[in-house]
C-alpha cells in the first residue's frame, strides 16, 4: 500500500523506462492518482482532451504543460498546480528525469476516460 508519495517507485518508473499511473483513490466522479514521469512527453502533435476536470500538482522534479490556446507552455515546479477544464486540450512538452517528476492528479466530474 502506497503511502508516501516520493517513495516506493515503480521498478519501470525506477529504470526511468516508462511514465507511471498509480491509482490512490477513486470514488463516484472522483479519481486520484499519482504520476510519476521520467523524461516522458506527450508524442508531437498529441493533445489531452479529457471529458472530466482536473488538477494537477508537482510534488517533485518539473515539467513543462502546455494548454492549448496559450502562447507560452507553463514551467511547473514543486509546489505549482494547474487546474485544467474539463475538455481543454493540453500537452507535455517535457518533464525532468532526474529527480523523477512526481505528479498528483486529481479527476473530478465524468471521470469514464481518465487516459485520453
């Protein structure tokens, strides 16, 4: 059972091999998860479009989150959050490796499509 969240890292999210997706909570229209990001992006051209809210905070390590529409990507760092309407397309253009960016999300609303 999780219960730190800078701890107790995926063996692939460890090797740096693969983003991670750890659910910590789910209720009715609530999910909560913890991502742990390696160097990971979103791939060229690809945006989140995502029927439920959410929000999201950097727990360690940064990144870089772009919602569509602005100019500018937001710099994420430890302690920043974003919170992200439900069907606003969005994208990461990168995230740290070393340390590991640690993500805390928080879905809210129709939480049916976590992963689009």
């Amino acid at each position: 059972m999780l219960t730190n969240l800078l701890q107790a890292f995926p063996a692939v999210a460890q090797a740096g091999s693969a983003e991670t997706f750890e659910q910590l909570l789910s209720a009715p229209n609530l999910l909560i998860e913890r991502i742990v990001s390696t160097g990971q992006a979103s791939p060229p051209d690809f945006w989140y479009c995502q029927t439920q809210g959410e929000w999201v905070l950097i727990v360690q390590g940064e990144a870089g989150l772009q919602l569509e529409g602005e100019l500018q990507e937001r710099h994420l760092r430890v302690g920043d959050f974003v919170a992200i309407p439900p069907g606003c397309r969005h994208r990461v253009n990168w995230t740290s490796a070393e340390p590991p960016t640690v993500w805390l999300a928080v879905h809210y609303g129709d939480i049916a499509d976590t992963a689009a």
